[in-house]
C-alpha cells in the first residue's frame, strides 16, 4: 500500500508540476514539450528523484496509448472547411514530403555514423513526422496569425504525418529483422492497403459516432466521454487487427465527426483536449525518464549535426519538392519548412529498435531524443521571429465597423407549438442537423423554461422560440423536420 502511495505521489507532483511549468511557454516562448521532458529527466535515474526507468516496451505502450487519443483529440478539433482549401497540398506533404525528408535525413546519417543503407534511412524514418502542436502554442503566446492557407496546412500536415512516419519505420525494421525480404510491390500494395483501409474505416467510424451520439439518450452526461473513448480504441484495434493504419483512422474519424452535429458536441470536444493534454503530459514524462542524460553527451556532436542537416536541407528538401506546383510563394514555402518541430513521436519511435534487439537501439534513441530537443528548442523559440522576418504573419488587423441597430431588421423571431403527433418528439436537437441559421433559443414546457442545447429533447406541447435568418425558408424547414 506504501509502495503505490508513493507511486501516486510521486505522478500527482509531476504532473502538477508540467502543468504549473507550462506557463513558461506562454511567457518565455518555451515549447510546453521541452518542459515536459525536462521534468521527467529530473526525475529520472540521472536527476534529482533517481527513478529508474529502462522499460522501452512499456514506454512504447504508454507512447501508442497516448498517441492514439492525441491524433483523435487533433482531428476532432479540426474543422474540414478550414483544411479543405490545402488538402491536396497537405496530404502531399504527409506521404512524399515525410519520404523524402526521411531520405535525405538517411544521407547525412550513412556518413556520420557509416551505417547501412536500411539503418541510416531507420533513423531517417523515425525523425520524419512534425508536430505543430507546440507551434500554434506559441504562436498563440506572441499573437501572431499567420496568413490564409498556412495555419490549416500545418494543422493538417501534422495530424496526418504521424501514420507515415510509424509506415516506414515499421517497413524498415521488417526489413531488417525478417529473414525473407518483401518484394517492391508487396511494400507497395501494404502501403495502400494500410492507408486505403485506414481511411475508410476512420470515415465509417466518424460518421457513424454522431448518429449513434445522438440515438442513445444516455441519462447522465458521464456516459458519453466513455463512451467515445470506447469507441475510439475499438476503432484504432479492430483497424490495425485488420490490417489498416490505425492512427490514420483515429484522425479522420475525429474530423468527419466534427462535421456533423451531436449531442454535448461542445462538452465532448473539451474533454477530449483535456484527455489529449494529459496523454501528451505521461508520455512526455515516461519518454524523459526513459532517456540518460548522462548518455547524451557521446551523441552530441553528430546529433547537433543531424539536427542541422534536418532544419537546412532535409525538411526544406521535402517541402519544396512535395510542394512544387502549388500556389505557395516562396516565403511561404520556407516558413513551412521551418515549422518542422519534431515532437513525440520521433521519440515513441525511436523506442521500436530496441523491441526488435537491434545492436545500434541505444544509439538510435539518443541521436533521436538529442535531435528532438535541439528542433523544439531551436526552431520553437525562433517561430515568432522567422514569421515576421518572412512576412507570413497577418499583422493588418481589419477596420473595425461601427455597429448598427439595422442587423435586427435583417432576422425574424417566431414562436411555434410541437403537437403530440410531431415526429419530433423523442429526439434531440443535435439529431435534426438545423441550418446554422435557424436558431432555437428557448423553449416553454408548462410553466418552465428551457435554455436548449444539442442534447435537448423534445416533448409535445413543447412551445419554441426560433430566430430565423430571412434567406431561410421558414415554413420550409418547420415542414421537412417538425
């Protein structure tokens, strides 16, 4: 009992203390990743509390866990109408641009350390995935807005380069452990299959996650959290027990739901942010404890090289090839090229060597860790900086217009009775998918009055308040849903 009481002390005041330290993102432009690993290493076997912690396969599970809720958590916050305009671009960017960048990493890696063809594009492959989270933090901090196009092709760049990055790694140590060499096309035909598959399954799951939302009618809004993170992980483990790219699942159920209305959506968003925080805060300690300091010293040279070589030449590289015949200048193609923070998942990756045994493992991992915190630190606190210096930033803030009794003119408000025969009746708001210019702002049942939100229920003699924008068909709608 003493023994899990410090346990759980020892995790309470670490997580209390990643949050508190957070702050100095905001204040001081520190990535809040940085911080998180920087407590884990403190407390590890080399820091102040000496915790030792050599388990890579739990670290592993814990960074496969983790990272699961945290791609869910981005697609769900995402909105398709933002990225729609960049997604060809932004799809491009996570297949080619993550491969490319990948194999020019592998060049610099085959020279420094002299290792094979498959082992220096292995490390290649687990530094190849961005992750932009820690940028719009601390773009957010300083107030800079970048122009139109970037900020949605970074979002979905990000979110969606994870699953390419775990592809190749996985292919490569195939690879190399495997005694009976796949074929081109049978690596070929995996990539789609995994891909294809992944994509559909995360489009069923995301549009069905809504329907169902809203049909259950669950008496306690605390069912709802469990439900949808039920349902993420029955996502993510049927997909990949079928073969398909799980994590890419992950991602596209969260941004199909986010298209359709359900029940708590508000709620749900936020409590799926504050479960990806929490995910991203445990695995960035369990990765800072995994990691010795005292180690780092051996790889520091060549890492600080590799670290070079991937913010000058690989990611740029990848950018501007992958984004060839795009509409992007070249000012805005090189701030893309500098937003390449390498985050978590080049770490959890890096953990894969040593599943397998392999000689070099320790040597992955600590190149790989040394580079991640080189990027984060270089690159995350010169973001602001660089975005001024290349004009990306939307400075002009538009002309603020006086405000007019007149836009009261332009809506109506109407009142309308539910009769016991509605078909309504029974089912929620969220279930109807209203226009979002027909609004339900109050409903009377008996002496009672309701604020209505999405998971509302009708009942007869429900009496509504609804304003109704003139463009809309009024009798219209009331006709097709009420």
């Amino acid at each position: 009992m003493q023994n899990i009481d410090f346990v759980l002390l020892i995790t309470a005041f670490m997580m209390l203390l990643s949050v508190v330290s957070s702050k100095l993102s905001s204040k001081f432009g520190i990535p809040a990743l940085v911080i998180f690993l920087a407590v884990g290493m403190l407390a590890g076997s080399d820091g102040i509390l000496g915790i030792h912690f050599d388990n890579a396969e739990l670290a592993q599970n814990i960074g496969t866990l983790a990272l699961i809720f945290i791609l869910f958590g981005g697609g769900l916050d995402t909105k398709f109408k933002s990225i729609k305009p960049v997604l060809t671009e932004g799809l491009i960017l996570a297949t080619l641009g993550v491969f490319l960048t990948a194999a020019f990493v592998a060049v610099c890696v085959h020279y420094l350390f002299n290792f094979g063809i498959l082992e220096s594009f292995l490390l290649g492959a687990i530094i190849s995935s961005t992750d932009a989270a820690a940028v719009f933090a601390i773009l957010r901090a300083k107030g800079i807005a970048l122009k139109k196009g970037l900020s949605p092709l970074l979002e979905l760049e990000s979110g969606s380069n994870d699953p390419m990055a775990i592809f190749l790694t996985v292919t490569i140590l195939q690879l190399m452990t495997l005694s009976q060499t796949p074929s081109l096309y049978e690596w070929i035909s995996n990539f789609f299959i995994q891909f294809v598959f992944g994509g559909i399954m995360g489009f069923m799951f995301g549009f069905l996650l809504p329907k169902i939302l809203n049909k259950l009618h669950l008496d306690f809004y605390g069912l709802y959290p469990v439900f949808t993170i039920a349902w993420v992980l029955l996502l993510f483990s049927l997909t990949d027990t079928l073969g398909g790219n799980g994590f890419l699942a992950i991602y596209i159920a969260g941004i199909v739901a986010n298209t359709k209305e359900f029940v708590y959506k508000k709620n749900l968003i936020g409590f799926h942010d504050g479960l990806a925080w929490t995910m991203q805060i445990a695995v960035f300690l369990t990765l800072g404890l995994l990691v010795f300091p005292s180690q780092l010293p051996d790889v520091a040279f060549n890492g600080f090289l590799i670290a070079l070589w991937l913010m000058f030449v690989a990611r740029p590289a990848g950018v501007f090839l992958s984004l060839l015949f795009s509409s992007f200048s070249f000012r805005e193609k090189t701030f893309i090229s500098w937003v390449g923070l390498r985050g978590a998942v080049p770490i959890i990756l890096a953990t894969y060597p040593f599943i397998q045994g392999l000689e070099h493992a320790p040597l992955l991992f600590n190149t790989v860790f040394f580079v991640v915190l080189l990027s984060i630190l270089i690159q995350g606190t010169t973001l602001p900086k660089v975005a001024k210096w290349l004009r990306v930033d939307q400075r002009a803030q538009k002309e603020e217009k006086p405000l007019h009794a007149t836009p009261l003119l332009y809506y109506t408000i109407k009142q309308f009775a539910i009769d016991k025969d509605s078909k309504v009746v029974g089912t929620s708001i969220a279930e109807l998918e209203l226009p979002s210019d027909f609004l339900i702002l109050l409903i009377k049942r008996g002496e009672s009055y309701i604020r209505p939100t999405g998971s509302t229920i009708f009942q007869s003699n429900d009496i509504l308040l609804i304003q109704c924008d003139k463009s809309v068909k009024y009798k219209k709608i009331l006709h097709k849903i009420f």
